[in-house]
C-alpha cells in the first residue's frame, strides 16, 4: 500500500477580486521507502503541492491519504498532531530559531509532543550525533555554517521518527560540495527506509532521487521512475578528487 | 520590556515628586494653622458705646481646660494672656508684645523652641520669671549675641531668657509673629499685668487646635454650646465671647489640594498612556518579528493554544519583570530627583502598585491579541511571512 495518496486535489487561491489556482486535480501515489523529488518551474505547484503534502495547507477540494489516514478534511490540532509525529521538514532557509542552542533547536517537535525533559535532550543528542555534530550541541545556529545548520535541521526532522521527510530546495542556499553532502545524507536516511520528498530546480540534486515528478501549471506533466539514481557520497568523492 | 520599565519608573516618578508637591503645600498651610480656632472674651457694652472684641473679662483658664477636656475634636486648647511694654537688655530696648501662655500653647499653635528649654512646672505654677523671645525681639535686643541666661526687664521685671522660638515669619495679613516674648501665664497675670483679671484667672484669648481631619465647624458648635452653658447664658441671648477662625485660608488649602490631585492625576494618566504605549509596541513587534518563527513551531506540531500559552508566558514574564525593574528605577529616580533637585518626593504604595499592575495588563493585553491571531494563522502563511 501507498505511504501517500492523493486524489484529485485542487488549490484555489482566492483574492479579493480574482482567485489563482495552483494544482488543477493532482492524483498521485508515493510508496514507502521511495526517495521523489518535484520539479518544475516557478508557479508550477510544486510547493503548494509540498506544503499541503506536509499539512501546512488544506486542498480546497480531492483526498489525500498519509498512511492509510485520511488527512484531508482535517483540521487544526489535529493536522498538528500529524506534522508532530508523522512528518520531518527541512526547509531551503533552515528555520532554526535563534538564540537557541542546536540541541533545543532538535528537542523542538519534542517539546510539543510532551516529551519527558530527561528523555528530549537524549534524543536530540543522538540524532545530532547521527548527523555528525555531536560537538556542536551548545552551539547557537549563527555559529554554525549552513551546512551545518542544515544538519541540525534533518536532526530536528527526524527526533520523533516520521515516517515521511520533505525537504522544499534544501539546498537552496548551501555551496555545490555542501549540497552533495547533504544529498548524501538524505540518501543515508532513504537507504535505511525512510521516504524522502525533495522540491527543488536544480537537474543534478533531483538527479539523486529514484523517481522524478515534473509539475507545469498546476498538473503532473511527467513522472519517471530513475533506474539507477546518482550516489552523492561517490559525486562527493569525485568532486574532491577534482579539486585537490 | 524598556517600554514598561520606563513607563512604570516614570509613574512612580512622576506620582511620588506630586505627592511631594502637595504634602509640601500642605505643610505651608497647616504652619498658617488651619485648624485654628481663635476664642476671645465678648465685648463690653457702655453707656452705649460697644468697646469691641475681648474688652469684656468674661473667659477664664477654666475655660479652656474645660474645652480641652469636653470636647473630642480638640487637641489642644491655650489660654494666653497678652501684654504691651518696653523691653530692657542692657542698653538697648524694643517695644514689643508679650503673651503669658502654658505648654499647649506651643501645641495649638505649631510652634517649636529653636533653641534652649521650655518652661518647668515649677516655673508656670510658681510664677518663675522666664521668658522665650521671638526672633526679632532677640535680633534687636542682642544682635547676634547668644540671649540665652541673659536678663532682661519687661515693665520693669527682671526675667531670665531660658530659650529661643522657631522662625515663624509673617501671619496673613502681614503681621511678624516673631515679634513676640512668651512667659508662663501664671507670671504674666501676678507680676507684670496685675490688676482685675489676676482676681478670676481670665485670660486674653484661648487658641484651641483641632484635630486633623475633624470639622471644623462642628467643633465650633460643640465649643459654643459648652462655652454657653458654663456661662449660663439662656437661648436668646447672645454669647459673651468671639469664635474666629481662619477659614478663607481654609478653603484656599481646599482648593488647592484639589487642584494638586487634579493634577496628578492628568499626569499620571499621560504617563501611564505613554508607558501603555510602549507596552504595546514592543507586544506588537515581538509578535511580528516572530510571526515566521510561529510559522516554523506550527510545522514542527505546535498547536494553535502552544503558542498562545507561549506567547502569554512570555508577555507575563516581560511584564512582570519589566515591572520589577521599572519599579526599582522610579524608586530610585524619586530618591534621585528629592536628592538632586532638593524637592520633596513622597513614594506612595498606591502609585506603585497602580504602575505595575496596568503594566501587567496592558503587557498581557496586547501580547494576548496579537499571539491569538497569530496562533489562527495557517502554517503555511505564517511561515512565508516577510
């Protein structure tokens, strides 16, 4: 059974004197363990789609289902109890608060989860650990590179174990050899199980993924399995290969 | 959180340099003795001719110890004897006016010894010849020699100045009340005065304090009926003895406390405003600023009443602290400004609370208005918020 699946879903912006439509009946399924990137141009939809996939947003009309739940129609606390528990987000500006130490920025989703204190600051350390900045826990986001900032925002999404991460242009803002690291990193996570669904315009980044959405105004305009995605960690290699 | 500390130190400041303001007015008037009420004998009635206020010898020490002790209104009641006659030190000699009076009279009249002692019970029993001297009569007799244990000579008596009164200035109508010598009236009425009133203890004039806060007119009316009963005068008959008091001045202190609240008020209110204001401001900005940041706690699982909690907390804590701090400022900046500016500050319990408690409100207020409609937003706009 699909992890994601929408059906039919339509986003109408309404303004005082006109109304834009973003997705014109989107139906798509995303399995399990899949790692997607959406592409497409500006205006396509494509972080509409990203955000209502998040529950950020609401459809104005169709269905979508997140593990067999159906999401759609739900609201408020209860959409912010899914974002809590089901989903990570990584974000192109990392969004990390400021004035607050990187092992806070982690224990974040778990505050509002009612986590135990002893237990938070546990957790959070050990996904900082497991994103290779366990030295940097006391660090404020300002004294971290972007690089690492963005690693302290996978921790962040991954603390209360979602079963879906979305990251809109996570490499938005990060150098090429920052970028593959990161990629690299998101691969990691996929190959262990976890379903990734990446928005960005950049050809090589989605190149990573094993399957490819293109949106155009607002529709699915090609959606194409990849075969045998690009290994960041060997792109990595080759690119320090390179420079020295 | 500067907003409210400044807010809440400017109240207090402002508060506590009014109040000063304003005891201080008050503690010029009450020196004119508001409270005051003057007692003088009747006046006689010749052949048709009205000889006037207190010729008639019809009060007595009685009297007045009887005023004091019978009505509850009074604090003090001062029987006086007053006198005229040349004054002798040595060489130099000064006409002046001289009043035999007891204790209460320095009571009644908010009048102090500036230097040396008052009179002994012996000395006011025993007639003891001793004397205190107003300001002016010791400058024009002494110059700038201490009179203290000198003698001098009052119609011829020879007295001992045991002391010095305080500085009283000129009365209303522009009379020097330092002018003065006043020695136990027992002294007065058997050696200087003499004559008729020596015979039945009558006295000039009974000054007869108030109590602060009593009616003034009630206590008039209480001592009338007191005075017309001991004297047994039948109804009809008109009294044997005067009641002045001053109360034009009486109603200028009213006016004038008035107008000081009024005041204070309008200042307090401006400040508070203004404070109010900052309050605001730095709510408003805090929410604003910090609109993405709801956005980014919304997309990790806040719900709507997390952040609203939050913000409540946040606005609470700013408040009480910046309450805490503003308070601390005002008390200092009053001290600051009774120390610098030499004015009289007056902390006042009641300003301090008001300042801090209309922080606290205004910082929930207007932290609570913004945090809900920011906690309503959804997610996504929160978030894309610039």
């Amino acid at each position: 059974m699909s992890l994601i699946v929408t059906r039919d879903i339509v986003k109408e912006y309404r303004m005082e004197s006109y109304s834009v439509t973003a997705l014109r009946g989107v139906s798509l399924d995303i399995a399990a363990g899949e790692f997607v990137a959406v592409m497409g141009p500006s205006g396509s939809g494509k972080s509409t789609f990203m955000n209502l996939l998040g529950c950020l947003d609401s459809p104005t009309s169709g269905e979508y289902f997140l593990a067999g739940e159906r999401l759609s129609g739900l609201e408020g606390d209860a959409l912010a109890a899914i974002r809590n528990r089901g989903i990570g987000f990584v974000f192109q500006n990392f969004n990390l608060l400021p004035r607050t130490t990187a092992v806070e920025n982690v224990e974040l989703p778990l505050l509002y989860s009612r986590c135990p204190k002893q237990e938070r600051r546990q957790r959070a350390l050990a996904r900082l650990a497991q994103v290779g900045l366990a030295d940097r826990a006391g660090h404020h986001p300002q004294q971290l590179s972007g690089g690492q900032q963005q690693r302290v925002a996978i921790a962040r999404a991954l603390v209360n174990n979602p079963v879906l991460i979305l990251a809109d242009e996570p490499t938005g803002a990060l150098d090429t050899h920052t970028s593959f690291e990161l990629m690299g990193a998101l691969q990691q996570l996929n190959r262990e199980g976890l379903t990734v669904v990446l928005v960005t315009h950049e050809r090589d980044i989605a190149s990573f993924a094993s399957r490819i959405i293109h949106f155009r105004d607002g529709h699915v305009l090609d959606d194409q399995r990849v075969a045998q995605p690009a290994d960041a960690h060997a792109m990595l290699r080759e690119l320090e290969k390179e420079a020295a | 959180m500067l907003g409210i500390i400044i807010g809440v130190a400017a109240v207090i400041v402002m508060i506590s340099v009014g109040s000063g303001a304003q005891a201080r007015v008050e503690d010029q008037i009450r020196t004119l003795g508001t409270n005051l009420i003057i007692l003088m004998p009747g006046s006689v009635t010749s052949g048709g001719v009205r000889m006037g206020a207190g010729s008639r010898p019809s009060l007595t020490e009685d009297d007045s110890y009887a005023i004091q002790r019978e009505v509850a209104a009074v604090q003090a009641a001062a029987p006086a004897l007053r006198g005229t006659g040349q004054v002798v030190a040595g060489t130099s000699n000064w006409a002046t006016v001289f009043y035999g009076v007891t204790p209460d009279y320095f009571e009644a009249r908010n009048w102090f010894i500036a230097a040396g002692r008052s009179f002994e019970p012996a000395e006011l029993s025993g007639a003891g010849k001793v004397a205190l001297l107003g300001e002016t009569v010791a400058r024009n007799l002494f110059g700038d020699g201490d009179p203290i244990g000198q003698v001098i000579r009052i119609r011829k008596v020879p007295f001992t100045v045991i002391g010095l009164l305080e500085r009283k200035g000129q009365s209303l109508i522009g009379q020097d009340q330092d002018d003065v010598i006043l020695m136990p009236i027992s002294t007065a009425r058997n050696r200087v005065l003499g004559g008729g009133t020596a015979r039945h203890r009558g006295v000039g004039s009974v000054s007869i304090k108030i109590r602060d806060g009593e009616d003034m007119t009630q206590a008039e009316e209480q001592i009338r009926s007191l005075l017309r009963q001991r004297h047994r005068i039948q109804a009809g008959q008109d009294d044997d003895f005067t009641l002045r008091n001053l109360s034009e001045v009486l109603q200028a202190q009213e006016q004038s406390s008035r107008i000081m609240t009024l005041l204070l008020a309008a200042i307090a209110s401006v400040s508070l405003l203004v404070g109010g204001i900052g309050i605001m401001n730095i709510m408003l900005v805090s929410v604003t600023e910090r609109t993405r940041e709801i956005g980014l706690r919304m997309a990790v699982g806040a719900r709507g009443r997390d952040i609203l909690a939050q913000f409540l907390v946040e606005a609470v804590t700013l408040a009480l602290i910046g309450g805490l701090l503003g308070i601390l400022l005002g008390v200092g900046g009053s001290y600051a400004v009774g120390h610098l500016a030499e004015w009289r500050t007056e902390l006042n319990a009641q300003a301090i609370v008001l300042a801090a408690g209309f922080a606290a409100v205004v910082g929930v207020f207007f932290g609570f208005y913004p945090a809900r409609k920011a906690s309503r937003l959804l997610p996504i706009e929160a978030l894309r918020y610039e």
